[in-house]
C-alpha cells in the first residue's frame, strides 16, 4: 500500500514539474513589449471626419457631443502603413477640450490611447495597450498638429 502511495506521489511531482517546465518555457518564447519610438503621421487629405450630435440638436458642440476621425497612416517616407480610429466626446465644448480614445490599426498588430484633448499643437496621451507586436505596450504618444497633417511619436516603456 505504501509503495502504491509513493509510486503515485512520485509521478504527481514529475506531471508537476513537468508541467511548470512547460509553463516556463511558453513564457520564455512570449516576446516583451514593445521599446523604443514609432513615429507615424496622418495627412489630412487622407482623414475622414464626422461631427456627432446627440439629442437636443443644437447648432453649437455641447457637452457630450462629438466626432470620429479616421484615416490612413504613414511612416516618414510616406508609405502607408496602417490606419487610425478615434473618438472624441467634448467635455467642455466652449474651449473645445475632449477626451478621445484611439485605435492605430497596424499590419503586426494595433496599439491603443487614450487622454484629455486640450486643443494645444501638441498633446501627449497615454498609450494604454496593443496586441499583436504590441502586446503589453505602455507610454506615451506625442500628438502634433501641422498645417496639412499630424504627426504621431510613440514612445514605448517597455
């Protein structure tokens, strides 16, 4: 009776620690998150935009309005390497603030953000995840208003 016990003890700690091998090492072939930069930019020949208005219809933005921006992206070169989709929701209309809510579609996975439009030339906003190549991603993005586009610099914590 006590060898059975023991047989059985003895194989339940090597399934055990075969099993936390197998554990370690899926987690050992998971890449990290992403570090470093990526800078994109928009042009605004090649963005989308749509004013939402909800219920009572006014002729003014007012609290809770909003509008979607979509669009291609590029890299420096000009090659299109994705597209952005974003959502703003006026706050405090009269200075135009916002609080928007964006999704960079790109081919190796998206990365999303999210923070207070203050209608300054340059806004940073949290980047507050992805998947794909972007799994994990936390940090910055530096959002800058040009004359005919928007330039777009990720900065990845890792």
């Amino acid at each position: 009776m006590r060898t059975k016990r023991a047989t059985l003890v003895a194989c339940g700690l090597v399934a055990t620690g075969a099993l936390g091998a197998s554990v370690v090492s899926t987690e050992a072939q998971q890449p990290g998150p992403p570090t470093g930069t990526l800078q994109l930019q928009q042009r605004d020949r090649d963005t989308t935009f749509r004013f939402i208005d909800v219920h009572p219809r006014r002729r003014a933005p007012a609290v809770g309005d909003g509008f979607v921006i979509t669009g291609a992206l590029r890299d420096q070169a000009g090659t299109r390497m994705g597209r952005l989709q974003a959502t703003f929701v006026f706050t405090n209309p009269r200075r135009e603030q916002a609080e928007v809510s964006a999704t960079f579609v790109l081919p190796s996975g998206r990365i999303m953000g999210s923070g207070a439009d203050t209608k300054a030339r340059v806004d940073d906003f949290a980047v507050t995840g992805g998947t794909g190549s972007y799994t994990g991603a936390r940090g910055t993005v530096r959002v800058t208003e040009h004359r005919r586009s928007t330039t777009f610099l990720f900065t990845f914590l890792g």
